[in-house]
C-alpha cells in the first residue's frame, strides 16, 4: 500500500508518517520508482507509535521499544523484550516526576492568584 493508504488506515498524516520513517521507526520498502510501499503490518506499528506517543513516551524511547511491541487493534503486548519494562518504568518515573514539578508550579501560581484576587477585594 502507498503512503496515502496508510494515511487514511491510521488516520495519522502523511508528513508525520515521513517523520516517522526520518526517525527510523517505520521502515517501507522503497520501489525503483522511488515511492514508499507499506504492508498491513506497518498499520499496527502506526498505532502502536501513536499509544506510545499519547503515553508520554518520546520517538527517541519509542525507537527502543517499538520493536518490543506486537498486536494491531487489540491489547499491546511486550514480546518478551528484557529491558522493555525497565524502559518503561523508567519513562513512568520521570512523567511521575515532571507531574510533581507542575504540581509544584500550579500551587505558586495559585497563592499569586488568592493574593491577586485578595487584593482586589480591598
């Protein structure tokens, strides 16, 4: 299948697809003509990209446990990759630690707003 094909399989774009190539995450065969050609297992890697993105998880990381990653519309599940869990804690402590720093940021804000507004109240 050809870029646009895939594009309209996965509902993700063709730039990003390219991107998705750019960072070796989707590798197409190339015809002699020079066009992509995808296959029907490129769809669930599209999608399994697409979770690992919204997880928080960067295309760097993703290019290290991408390969872990097996299953199209159902559960994804690790092959039996020996860092894949420990890629993923890892991932998880530092989203659990950018979370503390927002939080941190969100309650400064806060006093600024309660003395912002108590001062109104003047």
């Amino acid at each position: 299948m050809r870029i646009g094909d895939l594009a309209h399989e996965t509902g993700v774009n063709r730039r990003l697809l390219r991107y998705y190539e750019e960072q070796g995450l989707l590798r197409p065969v190339r015809l002699d003509n020079g066009y992509r050609e995808y296959t029907k297992a490129d769809i669930a890697t599209v999608r399994n990209i697409r979770a690992l993105l919204a997880a928080g998880l960067s295309t760097a990381v993703i290019a290290r446990v991408l390969h872990c990653m097996h299953g199209g519309d159902e559960l994804l599940v690790p092959s039996g990759c020996p860092t894949f869990i420990e890629d993923l804690r890892r991932e998880r402590a530092h989203i659990a630690e950018m979370i503390s720093q927002l939080q941190g940021s969100q309650g400064i804000l806060d006093a600024f707003l309660d003395a912002a507004l108590h001062g109104l109240r003047r």
